[in-house]
C-alpha cells in the first residue's frame, strides 16, 4: 500500500548527520504517532537499532532512511517531514494534511476520524 510520506533535503541532511554522530552503527531514524499531547497525537522520533518490521513503511532519500509502523503510516499519510533550523529554534516538523487541529507548539495534533 502508497502512503506518500516524504522528505525534505534538509531532512534527509540533518538524518545523515545524526547518524553519522552516533558512535554505534546501524541506528533506525524512526518517526511515530503516540497518543497524548494537548491536541490527542503528538509525533516521536528516534534513533534505534531495531530493524525495520515487516509491517513497517521505509522511505529513503539521499541515504536516509525513515521507518514508520503499521499504526502511525495512517495518521502519516500525504506528509512531509522536514528539518529547519533559526535563531529560536531548531528541530524536525511534520507537514500533515490529515491534521485538523495543533497546540501552539506544534508537537500535537488532532485528525477528524
């Protein structure tokens, strides 16, 4: 099954540097959908060494590699996960059009069901 879930350049960049950093090789850039946050979802990611299931989607770009479960592609699905850096802030977001709602933060989401 698509999902169309996607990566920016600066993504799949920052990835690459992160994996590069860690002194252990083979670690799993994952994102997850957790319940919880001010808005009902918030997003997870992490750095792992657990290969990627079978039920997982993997999505690569320029050498990175993103794994996403089975449970979390659904809410996914159509987004865009990026990697900005500013003077205030910097981190990963995601461009979600399934979601309907988020706090202020950004970390949390809503999606009409």
């Amino acid at each position: 099954m698509e999902h169309d879930f996607s990566l920016t350049d600066s993504a799949a960049a920052r990835i690459n540097q992160l994996r590069a950093g860690e002194a252990k090789p083979g670690l799993q850039f994952r994102v997850s959908v957790k319940g919880g946050g001010c808005s009902g979802f918030q997003y997870e990611f992490l750095l792992d060494d657990a290969p990627a299931a079978a039920t997982d989607t993997v999505v690569e770009k320029d050498g990175a590699r993103v794994i996403i479960d089975d449970v979390s592609i659904g809410l996914l699905a159509g987004s865009v996960l990026d990697y900005t850096e500013d003077l205030s802030q910097a981190g990963f977001a995601i461009k979600n059009p399934n979601a309907t709602a988020k706090c202020g933060c950004g970390n949390s989401f809503s999606v009409a069901l």
